[in-house]
C-alpha cells in the first residue's frame, strides 16, 4: 500500500459509531508504528481532514465540508440532476435519489425531498445497503460481471439473505433478470413501511453510474401507477446523461 493510501486510510475509520478517535486509537486499529502514524496524523491535521479536539481526539476536519461544497455547488452531474430529480418528486411523490457506487459503498450523492415524511436515513453522503433494496440491486446489476462475481465471492452469507440465491450462478442469474428490465421494485427491503424503484444512471461509455431511485410509501403501490413510474424514471435518467455529457463537452471545448 502506498504511503498516500496508508495515510488516507486514517479517514476511513471515522463513522457514526466512532466520530472521534484518539491517536492511539487511529495508530492501533491500522497497526501502524507511533512514528508513522502520528506523522500522518499531523499532516492529515496540517491539511484540514483531521481537526484536534480540546480533550485530545481527533475528528473529521472542515477540509472535508469544504470539499463538498465543492461537489455540489460544482459537479456537472448534480448540476443538471436536481431540477430533474424535482421534476419526478412533483410528478410521481416520494423521495428521488441518485446513488452512486464506489468500492463496496454505495452512496447517496443527492436526496429531493417530497411531500409525505418517510424519515429515509440515507440522505447525501450515507452509505446503502449493498445487496438491499431497488437502489443497491440496479446498480449491482449493471456492474461488469467481474466485479460481480468479486462481490459475491466476497459476500456470499450477505448475498444469499437479501433473497438473491445460495450460488453464485443464482445471484448472476437474478441479476440478469433486473439488467434485462431495466429496472427493479424492492418493497419493504430496507424498511418494511417503503418501497422503491431504480433505474440505472450510465456514464458515456455506458458504464454504470449510479441509479436513480423513487421511494414512496408501500401503502402506496395499489395506487401508483409503476410502469408509468419506471418509464418517467428512465427518461429522467436519459435526460441526466445526455446533459451531463453535454456539460463535459462544453467544459472542455478550447476558448474562442
């Protein structure tokens, strides 16, 4: 592991469950020497990813919240994602969010918010179930199967309880199945009061972006008209790449 990686490691162990940590902590939960590891430490603090606190721990820095001002006020795809994203909130109900995947995370990089109160717990910046729910399984789906057989060699005691086959030919073939739909409806999966559809998001090279997903109450699905749902979603999801791609092109064209 590079001395980069071993340093960003250290931000990584920071969740909800342990907002701060101590060096000691920090330096015994990645095994590295003191030296090592307080020398990271201190550039990480230098930095502005890690911030000292008055009893001594260590916590996520304001370097880290300016960035992500940075991705929201200046990342292409959420500039052309929001206005669409409220456009199926007032059509459709619910919740929209586009999630993204990265690594063994899947993230949620932005939440429009609708009418009723479903108290989603994975707003922007939360981490997804990987194997559960509409949003989760579309983008596994349109992974390439590489990386679909890793995940699944990897978790396969997680992938059998999300209802997606004992063997790693039944999770392939489930996730045929969403892939030739184009599409997946996962009801009560993460909350047994919501359900939600997914449609994948592409890059332009057709690799997987993330998804776009409508949650509304499962109370809901006798009277939301799903197919009509699903197509508003896909075309939705067009319309965010066709724009995204277009700002990209733009962006790069030399000045006149």
């Amino acid at each position: 592991m590079s001395t980069l990686k071993r340093a960003l490691a250290i931000l990584d162990l920071f969740s909800l469950a342990t907002p701060v940590l101590t060096a000691e902590e920090i330096i015994s939960k990645l095994s590295y020497s003191a030296p090592t590891g307080y020398r990271y430490i201190r550039d990480l603090s230098d930095l502005g990813y890690l911030l000292r606190m008055t009893g001594g721990g260590y916590k996520l820095g304001p370097r880290i919240i300016e960035l992500d001002h940075l991705i929201i006020d200046g990342d292409p795809v959420l500039g052309v994602a929001r206005p669409i994203m409220r456009e199926v909130v007032d059509q459709v109900g619910g919740d929209v969010l586009l999630s993204v995947i990265h690594g063994l995370r899947i993230l949620n990089i932005h939440h429009e918010r609708g009418p009723d109160a479903l108290g989603i717990p994975h707003g922007r910046g939360r981490a997804h179930p990987l194997f559960r729910g509409a949003t989760a399984k579309t983008i596994i789906a349109f992974l390439p199967r590489k990386d679909q057989r890793r995940l699944y060699e990897g978790h396969a005691a997680e992938v059998e309880a999300a209802g997606l086959g004992p063997t790693q030919a039944e999770f392939i073939r489930h996730l045929d199945e969403i892939r030739v739909r184009g599409a997946y409806l996962g009801v009560g999966e993460i909350s047994p009061e919501r359900a939600g559809i997914a449609v994948p998001v592409f890059q332009e090279d057709r690799r997987i972006f993330g998804a776009l997903t409508v949650t509304f109450l499962a109370t809901r699905l006798n009277t939301i008209a799903q197919d009509k749902t699903t197509a508003l979603l896909q075309a939705a999801a067009r319309r965010i790449e066709s724009l995204a791609l277009a700002s990209r092109i733009k962006e790069q064209a030399p000045a006149p």
